[in-house]
C-alpha cells in the first residue's frame, strides 16, 4: 500500500472521528430508542409540542386566500374537528406521504368527523410558485389546502422539516407533531379524536 494511499485512510477515519465526536452524545444517534428524550413540556402552554396550544397564525393559500387558525377552531367561522399540516416540498417521499394520506387516510374520516387536510409548502418561495407545484403534483382540485409558507411562518413556529405532520385539535391543543413515516401515528390519533 503507499503511503499516500495509508495517509489518505489515515486522514479520512481523523475526520471521521473528529465529526462523531463533535457531535456530543453519539449514543443516541447510534442506539436510537422509542423513548421521547425531549424535556417535558405543561400542558395548556403556548408552544410547539403534543399538549401545548398552538400560537395563533395567518398564512395565504395556493389560491390567494388568507387560512386563519382561529377560523378552523370550534369558535370560529368554518370550525373543525381537526386540523392536519403537513410540510411539503413536492419531492418523491413528500409526494408518497401526501399520496397515502389522500387515499388511506382521509377516505377513513370522511364520515367521522371534520377534518381540514393542509398542505404546508415552505419550499416554493411564492404564491404562484406554490399553485404551479399543487397542479404539477396533482393536488389542485383534491381535498386539500395548500398554503404557501413563503416566510416559514410555519415551518418555524412547529420546528418543522419536510415530512413533519401537525395536528391541531378544534381547541387549540396540539396532537401530534412529527414525522409522517407511514401515517400509523396520524390514524391513532384522529381515531383517539373521533372515537366511534
């Protein structure tokens, strides 16, 4: 072997080991568990998380029109069982997600209860943008709202990324917030909701 070669190893597993050991507490990136780290939040508290209420907010739609929080609440204009945000950027998985929702999991609720479906594009930077990937991906005419997040008023006010799901109850209170994966977590907890 020469030693360029044993130098080049030698150089790639210090930088290897340098970045895993920058990055703190590896264990829990190595042995994930099923356990919530996160510390503790009060319930009924403003914030972000499952059990906190949700900071009011006002975001334009795909089709130019204002989506209000507090429309969708049980006091509000068009009140709702629930609302579900889902953070889109109109990639393959994005799409995959939104896809099983529309065909598994809003037939399931339709006579259940009132639910307001949401897309969340944080990606798009504009209204028209926005509308032109709603079409492009097929969502245009579906059940769906799409909002365009184009100042990420809500990508930061959930600590969102691609693929994150939010559930607001008609009160406020936030239900779920995390990733879609396969909607499991979605279903439990809008048949915990609209309990048969």
């Amino acid at each position: 072997m020469s030693s360029n070669n044993l130098l080049f190893r030698y150089l790639t597993f210090s930088i290897c080991l340098f970045y895993l050991t920058a990055c703190g507490d590896i264990k829990n990136d190595l042995l994930p568990s099923d356990s919530d780290l996160r510390e503790s939040v009060e319930s009924g508290t403003i914030g972000h998380r499952p059990s906190q209420i949700s900071a009011e907010f006002q975001v334009t739609s795909s089709e130019g029109d204002l989506f209000t929080l507090s429309s969708y609440l049980e006091n509000g204009d068009t009140p709702t069982d629930a609302i579900v945000l889902y953070f889109t950027m109109w990639c393959p998985i994005c799409l995959g997600h939104s896809d099983h929702m529309f065909n598994t999991v809003m037939p399931q609720f339709r006579d259940r209860g009132d639910i307001t479906f949401v897309l969340v594009d944080h990606i798009s930077g504009s209204i028209a943008l926005t509308r032109a990937s709603e079409i492009a991906s097929g969502y245009s005419d579906s059940e769906f709202i799409t909002l365009a997040d184009t100042e990420h008023t809500l990508l930061n006010q959930f600590h969102a990324s691609n693929g994150t799901t939010v559930v607001i109850s008609a009160t406020g209170e936030i239900l779920l917030n995390e990733d879609y994966r396969t909607g499991k977590n979605l279903i439990k907890v809008l048949d915990d909701l609209l309990a048969q």
